[in-house]
C-alpha cells in the first residue's frame, strides 16, 4: 500500500482537482469520487445547442498559482493548458458613454486614465496603483497563502499593522475615495467588492488586493476550450500521476472510527477504504440537518457554518451567436447609472433596480469548442492563438454570456414571476447597448433556483460572504479538529472564493496531508 495510506477526495472541482494533483504528485493513492459526469464543479459546462458554454468562473487571474498546482504533478502548464492575456483585461463602459480599457502595464493604463479623467486624476492613479500592490504584497503571505488553521498563523502582528497603515481595515469604498475622485475611475476599482458578497461600503479595504489581481496583474484566457478546459486538463494531469476518478457517483458518508477517517461511502453502495478524505463540495449541504443525514459526521459541525451569511447570487444567460460583434471585448462591465442604490436592493434580497452586466464574449467560442476531447499536452491547434477581437474570429458563431447580480434564494422572491421579468429587462439593456434583439436568439438562462439545483446552498454559487466575521480564521476551517484525517477545501473554506483562492485551499489540504504522513 501507498505510503500513508488511501485518499478520497469527494468533488472535482477546482478545489478537490488541486488536492488531487499534489497528492497524486507526491506518490500518494488517491481516488477522486464526482457526482457528475464531467470534472469541473463549479467550474462546469453546459450545451447550447451546437456549442458548450461555461456555466462558472469567467475571471481568470493569478496564472502563476495554476502553474504552481500543475508543476506539483510533475507536468508544465503550458503543455497542458496554454493560457493567453486578454487585451483588454477588461472594458469598463459607463452611463455618459464613455469607457475605459484597462490594459497592461503602469504607463499605458495612466494614459487612458489621463485620456478619460485628466492628468491630475492619472497621477492619483499612479499613487492609489502603487498602494494596491503594497497592500498585496502585505497579505499575500500573511493571510492569502497561509494556512489558517495553524496556530503559527496567527502570530503575524507586523503584517496586521501593516495592513491597518495601508488603509485595509477602513470600509472599500472609502478607502478607494481616499485616493481616486472620478467616479468612474472608484466604480472601476469597488464593483470586485461583489465577488465577494458585499457592497464597497461595507466590504473591508482589504479586498483591494482584488482589483489588484485583475487590473494589475492581468486576466487570462485558455487559448482553447473554454474556462471548462481547465479542470479538464486539470483532471488529466491529475490521472497521468496516478489519481483514480469516479465520475457519476456520489459520497454520501465519511465514516470515522474513534481514531478518524476510515472510509468514504457511495451511493452504489460501496466501501472506499480512506486514512484522509478531502470534502471539496458545498459544505452546507455537506453537513446536511442536524439530525445526521449529511456527508459528514456531526463531530465535524463547524461552528462558523451555525449562521453563515451566504452571498447574492446572479442571473446568467447565455446567447448563441451567428457571429462574434464588431470590437468586442472578451469583458466587458457596463455600468449602471445607478450605484448605491442598487447594493442596497440586493442586500435586502430584492433585485437590483439599476444593474451593472458582465458581458463575457471569447473569441474561440464556435460549436463544440470545448469538447470532452481537446485537453492533454501537445493537443492545442494553432487557429485558436488569437488573442484580439479581429480578424476571422469575428466571422466564427460565438456565445454571449451576460451576468446579472440577484438576490439569493434566501428572500422571498417568487422567481416563476421574477426571472421572466429580469430577463426582458435584460434583453431590452442588451439592445440600448447595441447588441441588436436577441430575443428571438437561442439562450441558456440560469437564475438562482436553477444554481441551486445544480447543488449550491441557497441558490448562490459564490458561497459565503466575506464580511469580517467569515474571513480568513473566522472563514470555516480547512481541517475538522476533531476528526483526524478530515479536510476541507473549496469556496467555503479560506482563502476564500474565486480561482486561486480555490486552487491554494486544494494546496493547503494536500499540504496537511503530506505533513501529517509523511
């Protein structure tokens, strides 16, 4: 047997998927058990008639950490899963009509600052970028990629002193106004406060470090297949080092004994033997009632997970084109006139009644583009290495994917009535900012009963929020203390939601692991 002993990680999502690779990488046994058919979780996919589109994450930043999980495997990412940087990260549109391009590098993004908002307000900018790396380079370390469930953890005074001297704890926005005063240049610097459940007025100003992964340090796109393609290449790598997947199964109990994790139980009635298991799911669901039905056995109740504040959800749809748009970015945000009106909605459960949309539009989106085959190294054409909105990828079909936030399942919307009326609302916004009638268009709408269909607690798929009471040690923890050989990774657990976040709690559960049995 495997030094160690046998591994389940229940759930292939981003987060299980990182575990797996560092375990199976480190010569251990591991099987991963998915109730899907496909991995991805969260990070899924779904058909639309002739094309696959991407019903999870659209943001990808931090490359590095995903290079990080593939090289603990033994394999290159570039073989695998070769990634471009989209130019423009993103395109900001505003209610005045104007708009700004958020590019790479300090000198041109000030020009188009200088351009759009004036030279004084670009050299703010060049102030307020410089903080923004600062206070990354502060919690990085300390609180991003760090275990939270050791003790050693805790003891980083200099790093919260710091942090308190950078402006982290003041509230987003008025950290961002402390330095910025065009309203369009803080809007673009505040909206990253919903992904993480919480308006800029009440998220800390800790959660700059967001703006800073996509503005600064840049968005990234597989050059082929989709964001599916990375858990896709992400499971395939993991196999290639010896890890085990079950798809179309399901855990339904970690069994202990008074020393811990012993077995993972499935649903087809088998036994899967297990010294650690790695729970990477929606972990609400996961603990199930209190009466004990739940994946995990009670001693493992966590006491952050007693009230937890989940976040808002969204309403996606998604459009089949004939034909990618003239001059399309691959992001674009256009902003609402209203602002703080809308967060307020949204936070007492009721839509928002002036919404900002995400329009997501790749350029390598045409029919079956991201089929079950296209992952592995060496299996990326060279028709798809575009990176800009010209040329022949305008005359290819595309998706449209347009994200609207909502409010969660958790108030008392009657979603049969509302959805309908949201998404001709949608339509009508969509045609004012000239993408023509889609109503006739083939689409996939997702609204929040159908996110909590698809197994998110509460039908949101961003997890808990991030107010200070869930955030780094208050966040659940990625260990149960009292069931050895229990772990945790996910959204649910810190650093918290979003990709990297994701891939380092794979990181820190694999870590424990290793450590724990060496």
């Amino acid at each position: 047997m495997t030094a160690g002993g046998p591994i389940v990680v229940v759930g292939a999502g981003l987060g299980g998927l990182a575990a797996a690779m560092r375990l199976a990488g480190a010569g251990r046994e591991v099987t991963v058990v998915e109730a899907a058919d496909v991995p991805g979780g969260c990070c899924g996919t779904a058909a639309l008639g002739s094309h696959r589109v991407d019903t999870g994450p659209s943001v990808l930043t931090m490359p590095g950490v995903l290079a990080d999980t593939f090289a603990a495997a033994g394999q290159d990412l570039e073989r695998w899963l070769p990634l471009r940087r989209l130019d423009p990260y993103y395109r900001l549109t505003f209610h005045d009509g104007s708009r700004l391009d958020v590019v790479a590098g300090a000198d041109a993004m000030a020009e188009r600052v200088r351009a759009l908002c004036g030279p004084a307000e670009a050299v703010r900018y060049r102030r307020f970028r410089q903080l923004l790396g600062e206070m990354f380079e502060a919690e990085w370390s300390a609180f991003i990629d760090r275990d939270m469930t050791r003790l050693r953890a805790l003891a980083r005074p200099y790093a919260l002193v710091r942090l308190a001297a950078l402006g982290g704890f003041r509230r987003l926005d008025g950290l961002v106004r402390r330095h910025l005063t065009d309203e369009r240049l803080i809007r673009a610097h505040t909206f990253q406060a919903l992904y993480v459940g919480l308006s800029p007025r009440r998220a800390l100003g800790v959660y700059a470090v967001i703006a800073h992964m996509d503005t600064v340090g840049g968005v990234y796109f597989p050059r082929e297949g989709g964001m599916h393609a990375v858990p896709r290449a992400m499971a395939a790598a993991a196999e290639k080092a010896g890890a085990v997947f079950r798809y179309g199964v399901r855990a339904t109990r970690i069994e202990t004994d008074g020393a811990g994790v012993v077995a993972v139980r499935l649903d087809t009635g088998e036994r899967l033997a297990a010294r650690h298991a790695v729970v990477a799911c929606d972990l609400l669901r996961a603990h199930g009632r209190r009466d004990g039905d739940g994946l995990l056995p009670e001693e493992a109740a966590d006491w952050r997970l007693r009230r937890p504040r989940l976040s808002p959800s969204c309403l996606v749809a998604h459009f089949a084109l004939d034909r990618r748009p003239d001059d399309q970015a691959h992001h674009t945000l256009h902003f609402g006139r209203a602002w703080e009106t809308t967060f307020a909605e949204l936070e007492a459960g009721r839509p928002q009644p002036d919404p900002s949309l995400l329009v997501t539009c790749p350029d390598n989106h045409g029919p079956d583009n991201h089929g079950p085959d296209n992952h592995g190294p060496d299996n990326h054409g060279p028709d798809n290495h575009g990176s800009g909105s010209h040329g022949p990828h305008n005359h290819r079909p595309a998706v449209l994917s347009v994200l609207e936030p909502a409010p969660n399942t958790r108030g008392e919307a009657d979603w049969t009535a509302l959805t309908p009326r949201l998404m001709e609302r949608m339509l009508d916004r969509l045609a004012g900012l000239g993408y023509g009638d889609l109503s006739g268009t083939p689409r996939l709408v997702f609204d929040p009963p159908a996110w909590r269909r698809r197994g998110h607690s509460a039908g949101t798929p961003f997890a808990l929020d991030a107010r200070f009471t869930q955030t780094a040690w208050f966040r659940p923890s990625g260990q149960a203390r009292r069931v050895p050989g229990l772990h945790f990774a996910g959204m649910y657990t810190a650093p918290g939601v979003g990709v990297p976040p994701v891939l380092i709690s794979g990181r820190l559960a694999a870590e424990r692991i290793l450590e724990s049995t060496p």
